[in-house]
C-alpha cells in the first residue's frame, strides 16, 4: 500500500466527521488521537477504542495498512465505557 488514505472518521463524543489524510503507515492510536484533536476532544485518548467495520481494533499499535484500512473508510472512535446522561 502506497501514498496517502483519505479516512472519514466520526467521533461520537462530538457527534462529528472529521476527514484525515494520513499515510498507511501511520498507527490505529496515532489516527485516534488525529481525530480527538481535529474534534477539539481534549480528554486522554487511553479513555477512547476505534472500531473499523463494526468491530473493536484491539492492537492499536498495529497501522492503517496492517489492519487493510481502505481510502474513503469510515472509522468510528467512541468512548471505551458509556458516560450516563442526566
């Protein structure tokens, strides 16, 4: 895998899309905190998981290219445990 990828990702703690360009290289916890930033999310990114395809990316050290990320993939990055509403 070659050049750059375009990734749609929503971060559910702003209910928002942020779109990254990031080389397949670049890690699954380096994405995550790309996308916290770029959401204006200042907590510690320890307390967020990133879900691909539905399903929890464990190994966060692996990279975009390891887990197959295509461009255009969307990616959710959400809090690890729910925050109750009051």
């Amino acid at each position: 895998m070659t050049g750059v990828l375009r990734l749609r990702v929503r971060v559910l703690e702003q209910w928002e899309d942020v779109v990254l360009t990031l080389p397949p290289t670049t890690s699954i916890a380096a994405l995550k905190e790309a996308a916290l930033t770029a959401a204006s999310v200042s907590e510690d990114a320890a307390d967020f998981l990133v879900k691909f395809r539905g399903a929890e990316i464990d190994d966060e050290s692996r990279s975009l290219g390891d887990e197959h990320v295509p461009t255009d993939a969307g990616l959710i990055v959400m809090r690890r445990r729910r925050v109750p509403v009051r």
